[in-house]
C-alpha cells in the first residue's frame, strides 16, 4: 500500500513543488543569485485548477497545449528572476520597451574586453533558459499526464483549489489578513507582463503636448552671470546616500571637507539643494534630460518621444544669449544624436575629446583628463610648468607649506585664484570658436584681450569615473598640464588600476574609492586653476546601483551650486537652497524643477522660482 501511495503521489507532487519553487524565490541582495522561498504561487495555482477542468472535459491534454504550456512556464521563471533582481541591484523596474533597444549600446560601452565578457554572460544565460525549459518541460508533461487520471486529478484539484480558496479569503480573515497573503503567496509575475505592455502602449499613443507638459519660460535673459563661464556637471552615480547612509557618509567625510575647504579657500562659497532624479542606479540620459529640457522622465518613453520634437533646451537659451554651448561627453563610444536636438555648438566624445595618454579602466578617459582638456580648449585656461602659472610644483593641494592656506601662496601661487584671462597664452583654442557671439582672433592678439573677447563658455560635462563598476580608479595629478600629453600615466599604473579585482555584488569599496577621486580632483581643480568667475553646477545624476545604496532608498541625489558671486548665490538660497555643500532633507522636487530654476536665477532681473520647500 505505501509503494502504492509513494508511486502515485511521488511522480505528482514532485513536479508541482519543483515549479512552484521556480516560481517564488526571492533575490539574495546584494548579489545575482535567486533566494529560495517558502511561498505558494497563486499563478500556478490557477494554472493547475485550469488543467484540471480541461483534463476532466476532454479527458486529455493535448501534446501541442503542454509545449505551449511549458514554454510559457518557462518564461514567467525568467520574468521571476527580472522581477526580483533588477529592482534589488538597480533600484527600478525592468522595462523592455526602453532596455532592448539599448542592449547593443549597453554592450559597445566599455569596449572590446567588457562588451565580449557581457556576450559571454548572454551566452551562458541562454544555456540556463534552455536547461531550465527541459526542466520545466518534464514537470509540466508530469502534471499533465496526472490530470489525465481521475484519482489524481482529484489530488490536483483539491490541492488548487484550496490555495485559490485561502488567497481569496485572506483579506477577510485574520487580525492582519494583508500579512496573511504577503507572507503565504509570493507576488505574481503577470503584472509585470501587464507593466511591459502598458509602456509599449502609452509610447505608441503619446501626444507630446500632453505627455511632456509645458515648455519652459525661457523669456528672461543671462545677463546676472555678467559674462560667466558655466559649467553643468553632471556628477556620475553621485547620490543622496553619500549623505544619508552614516557608513558612507563617514567613509567620504574626509575627501569632503577637503572640498569644502577649496571651495572656501579660493574664494568662493557653496549652496546645495536636492532633488529627486528620474532614474535610479543607472540610465543617466533621464537625468540628462530632465535638467537641459525640463521634462519629467521617470517615464523612459517620455524620453524617446522628446527627441522627436522641438522643445527649447536650456543648451538653446544659453547659445541665444551669446554662448558657445560644449557638451563633454568622455563616456560616449557610439553616435549620438541626441546632441543635436539639445543644440550643441559642439560635441566632444571619447574620440575627439583630445585626451592623448593610454586608456585608462573601463571608461577610456579618467574625469580629471577630461577637466583638464576642458580647461584648456573651451575655458580660456593654461596649465604652467613646475613653478609657473597656477601654484606649479609644491602649490597644490597638500604641498609642504603652499598648498591650501599654505604660508604665503594661498590658492593657486602667489596672488589667489587666477582670474579670466590673467594666464598668459590663454588658449589657441580662441580660434576656434564657432558659436554665438564668437571673438575674432588674431594671432598675436595679447592673451587679456582674447579671452575678454571669447564667448562665453556653457560646458555640460557627465563623469564617467564614478560610474559603476567603480573601477579602474586613476592617480590625482598635481600637473594638470600632463593630462593633456601621451604620458599622462604610465603603463605601470594602468595595469595596476585595471589589475584590481571589479565586483559588481560588492561594490561599495570602491565606489567610494571613485568618490574620493571625484572630491579630490574637483578640489584641486577649483583651488589653483579654475577662473575666479566660473560658476560650477554639480548635480547628481541618481543613485548608486542598489547594491551601494541599500534596499528601500529614495531616489534623491544633491546640487550643488558654486560660484564667487554673492548675489547669483542669494538667488539660490531664495529658492531654497542651504550655505554648504549638505543638502536639506527636503528635496525642492522632482529633478525638472532644476531647468526653470537656473533660467529664473541667471535672469536679470531676477524671475519669480518660488521655494518648493518652504512652509506654506
């Protein structure tokens, strides 16, 4: 009797608890793999109940309805996986519509060496879907030929119908009946099904007008920069949890203070803000976009459908009030033609962007290379030799006695921070302005002259250091002018960086590694070589991946605004910016607001931005 029971229930059993498994495992955060849950699938369930009633009315299951059936068991595992894992390590949701189009792109990113690893990742996932289909095949044959047979069909039916029965009545029962259902059902999968295709649906229907809002004012004029250079930098994977999570605020406390000492040192001041990025962990283009055109694009397909249109960018109102308009893009390796629609006068990627020395980590192009090409070709700047301009050898940060309120030499050598145009040489670059308002330059023009001349700069520039996998971190350079030649870094230097492990479960050492880069350079760039009258804007993009920022993190992320101008400063601080380089721990909004903003406090007179924090 018993081998009778074990040989009829075994082979039924069997299968149902091997799918049901591969339908409620969780994500073991903070890594890739699958965590195993004592769960029950509602989905199957239904499946089950649904096989049941077509087995007692035909009697059979149809060979060609178990391979349909399999097949698309096979893919709710794979969407499983999608569900749990992506929110867990990026901090959002999967969406097909954007991120398959995107994939080619995704794998040409880091070059030859990561885009074959990332091929190779996909070929070895393919082999997992195709063993996990024989598997699911066999349950799912299993199952069916059990349907077929009344005895257990009535175990299967039973079995079914009374997880349906306690999924229906828990929200009716018990002192905490959401509790019931969270705990004993795992969420279900078709939902994410239903998500992919209302993106697809709303992209197709979109009407710009309605989807994207109103365009931005951009009535008023930039005379309050009096001239200024502008520098938007779009800090990479720089997030609210370098702020809010004590473990990495403590590790950065350091490397920010330093900062904050340059920027005080120099001359000038700092205020901060935070908004809430459209993106989190990744997909910084949102981010992108949402500042230069003031649109919300949580959405990704808001994104694509405002590339078809002709919506005034603040690139646009910069280049119509005499700017020449630069965007530095160090990270693209690929066409981009999203430049054109925000209006560039030009475009520097990783090919044309000059840098000479070797390739440095998975981004080519280390973030204060990328600083000092800027410096030089598009901010009227000069880097001198050992003992010359900007404080040379000994005048920089840490330098025995002379670097930041070092005896004597203060920022930059003697005399401070340079001014515009106080370097001689200025920049042959001059004669190469194209944009709006363009000087004529001659050649022995006196540097002075040139530069008051040139056209002033707006230069958006996103990093690429700190973007994940946080690796390989690259040497501070005291000379900045080595940055602009073949030897910017040895060999020796590369292979060590590029030599030390990348993990992408464990990834917080070195994230804040690449942080300290990021705070360490932007110090020693603002303390001895930046114009007095630069105005720098550092915003970050998003978050970090989930596995630096912890589970259940808002997706907020800091501005900063910094500059040596009073009054410009006040302007922010009206519109609810705090002194310092902390945020508030309200954000002003969603990151868009920032567009309207900056048009509003570089307008002259001043245009209403009321404080989205203030108390009503």
């Amino acid at each position: 009797m018993r081998t009778l029971v074990l040989g009829r229930l075994v082979p039924l059993f069997v299968p149902l608890f091997v799918l049901n498994a591969l339908l409620v495992f969780g994500n073991a955060w903070p890594t890739l793999w699958p965590r195993p849950a004592l769960a029950v699938s509602i989905e199957l369930a239904f499946a089950v109940a649904a096989l049941v009633l077509l087995a007692g009315w035909r009697g059979r299951i149809p060979p060609g309805l178990v391979r349909v059936l399999a097949a698309l068991a096979t893919l709710w595992i794979v969407l499983r996986y999608v569900q749990v894992t992506v929110p867990a390590l990026f901090g959002r949701p999967l969406n097909l519509y954007w991120d398959l189009p995107h994939l080619g792109a995704v794998l040409d990113m880091g070059g030859d060496g990561p885009g074959a690893k990332i091929l190779l990742a996909l070929a070895l996932g393919a082999l997992v879907v195709l063993a996990l289909h024989g598997v699911v095949s066999a349950c799912v044959r299993a199952l069916a030929r059990g349907a077929a047979e009344a005895g257990a069909r009535a175990l299967l039916g039973g079995v079914a119908g009374a997880a349906i029965l306690l999924w229906a009545l828990a929200p009716w029962v018990g002192p905490a009946p959401s509790s019931v259902t969270s705990s004993a059902f795992a969420r279900p999968v078709a939902p994410l099904a239903l998500e992919q295709i209302r993106f697809l649906s709303a992209a197709l229907a979109a009407d710009a007008a309605d989807r994207l809002g109103a365009d931005p004012d951009f009535r008023g004029d930039l005379a309050a920069l009096r001239g200024a250079d502008v520098l938007i930098l779009f800090a990479e994977a720089y997030g609210a949890v370098t702020f809010d999570r004590p473990p990495i605020a403590a590790a950065l406390t350091d490397a920010r203070e330093q900062f904050a000492t340059a920027i005080a040192t120099s001359g000038r001041r700092a205020v901060s803000g935070r908004v809430v990025s459209p993106t989190f962990g990744g997909a910084s283009w949102l981010a992108h976009a949402a500042v230069l055109a003031g649109v919300d694009t949580r959405d990704p397909a808001d994104y694509a459908l405002l590339l078809t249109t002709d919506r005034p960018t603040l690139v646009r109102h910069f280049a119509a009030h005499g700017y020449r308009t630069v965007g530095w893009m160090p990270g693209l390796q690929r066409p981009w033609p999203e430049g054109r629609f925000y209006g560039f006068d030009r475009i520097a990627d990783a090919d044309s962007a000059g840098y000479a020395g070797l390739p440095f980590g998975f981004w080519r192009i280390p973030d204060q290379a990328s600083m000092a090409r800027i410096h030089v070709d598009e901010l009227g700047g000069r880097f001198g030799e050992a003992g010359g301009d900007f404080g040379g050898a000994g005048g920089g940060i840490g330098g025995a006695g002379e670097g930041i309120g070092g005896a004597g030499e203060g920022i930059g050598g003697a005399g401070g921070a340079p001014k515009r145009g106080s370097s001689p040489g200025s920049s042959p670059a001059l004669a190469d302005d194209t944009g709006p308002g363009a000087p004529t330059y001659r050649p022995g023009m006196p540097a002075e002259t040139a530069a008051k001349r040139r056209a002033p700069r707006l230069v958006v520039f996103p990093t690429v250091t700190t973007h994940a996998p946080f690796a390989a971190i690259p040497p501070l350079r005291e000379d900045w002018s080595r940055l602009l030649r073949a030897d910017a870094f040895h060999r020796e230097e590369v292979d060590a960086a590029e030599g030390q492990p990348v993990s992408w479960t464990e990834p917080l050492p070195a994230y804040l590694a690449s942080m300290r880069y990021q705070f360490g350079w932007l110090a020693d760039y603002l303390a001895r070589h930046a114009a007095q009258d630069l105005v720098m804007i550092v915003i970050g993009d998003h978050q970090p991946v989930g596995t630096v920022s912890g589970p259940d993190q808002p997706w907020d992320v800091p501005v900063h605004v910094i500059a040596s101008d009073p009054a410009l400063l006040a302007r922010f601080e009206a519109a609810g910016f705090i002194a310092g380089l902390t945020p508030p721990q309200q954000p002003l909004g969603p990151m868009h607001v920032l567009t309207q903003l900056l048009a509003n406090a570089f307008s002259s007179p001043p245009r209403d931005t009321p404080r989205r924090n203030a108390p009503p």
